[in-house]
C-alpha cells in the first residue's frame, strides 16, 4: 500500500505544524512526522516514527474537501496517541492535499474492512 503525505496544521494554537506520512504495513500503522514553527520554519524537530496496532483502532473517517480533505482516525483508548501530537484524546485529525485523496480513501477503506474481519472473526470466536 502506498505511503500518505499528511499535515496538521493546528497544534498549539497554530503557531506549531505537524508534517508526515503515513502507511498500513502488516497489520500496523506507521507515522513518521516533524513538527515545525508555522510561522517562518525555523524551528524543526528531530524526525520521530510511531507505530500503532490496527487492534487499537475503532475506526478511520475521510472527508473529501474542496481543497484538501480529512482523514480522522478514532482509536479505543486515550492512550494509543500518548506520542503523537494533536486535539483530542482518542482522535486525530490528519489533513491530506488534493492530490493525494485517493490514497487516503484508499488506506481509510482498506483500514476498515481490516477492523470489520477483525471484528466478524472475535464475533465467530465467542459463538463456539
């Protein structure tokens, strides 16, 4: 599956921007972002990469926008963005350009259909 360029844009009440890729590998998601000043990019952090099991995950939403569009990812637990920057406890905003809509559908349609197999097998597990 094809790596997302994503951004956020307004951590710290917009004066920090988040810039990253994301991708879908064995059953995980991957980050790697750096977050910068919004402002006049002086100020870059060190390239960090988190992982994060699917099992974490409630759901992933896409929002097709005029100009750019939103993937939101929901997760289970407060937790499991400990290390990620962003708004929210169990959510995070990922902001996608225009012309990498299609991977994000891709990756937000792909996810879930992972998470409902994944649901249907625990489901088929608890009826035996």
């Amino acid at each position: 599956m094809r790596s997302l360029p994503f951004y956020m844009d307004d951590l710290n009440g917009g004066f920090m921007k988040l810039e990253g890729i994301l991708r879908v590998e064995k059953g995980k998601l991957y980050f790697e972002f750096q977050k910068t000043d919004a402002f006049f990019e002086a100020y870059k952090s060190a390239v960090k990469e988190i992982e994060i099991d699917l099992s974490e995950i409630s759901m992933m939403e896409y929002k097709k926008g005029f100009f750019s569009s939103k993937l939101t990812i929901h997760t289970k637990r407060a937790v499991t963005f400990q290390d990620f920057p962003g708004n929210g406890l169990t959510e995070r905003t990922l902001k996608v350009k225009k012309k990498h809509r299609e991977v994000a559908a891709s990756i937000s349609s792909n996810v879930n259909l992972e998470l409902s197999e994944r649901r249907l097998k625990e489901l088929d597990g608890e009826s035996e």
